[in-house]
C-alpha cells in the first residue's frame, strides 16, 4: 500500500524559472489552490524538492 501525498500549490509560478514551471505541469499544478494526489516515489520526492517553496504537501490517509 503506497502512501499518498496531497500537494497543493500555494504561491505563484510568475517570475519563476522554466524549470519550476515545468515541474509544476508535470505535478499537473499550474494555479494557486490547486491540488494533486500523487503516490509517494523517489521521483515524486526529486520534484517536489525542486518546488518546495511553491507547495504544500500533506499525508493522505487511504
């Protein structure tokens, strides 16, 4: 059973760079509010270590 991870964007992507916005489509954010359910994975932990300032991520309980 794989934990799920609730990330909910909280800041802007204006002024960010083409990187972070790029993550933030994969994530498929993109506006503020925002949020996505995603399975815990080592390539899920890279990406949001990239646009850490810009989210907020919280455990779901399934």
């Amino acid at each position: 059973m794989h934990t799920m991870l609730k990330i909910t964007q909280t800041r802007s992507q204006i002024g960010q760079t083409e990187k972070h916005r790029g993550t933030l489509r994969a994530l498929g954010l993109g506006r503020i509010g925002r949020s996505v359910e995603r399975p815990e994975s080592p390539e899920l932990a890279g990406m949001l270590r990239k646009v850490r300032h810009l989210v907020r991520i919280e455990e779901v309980q399934s």
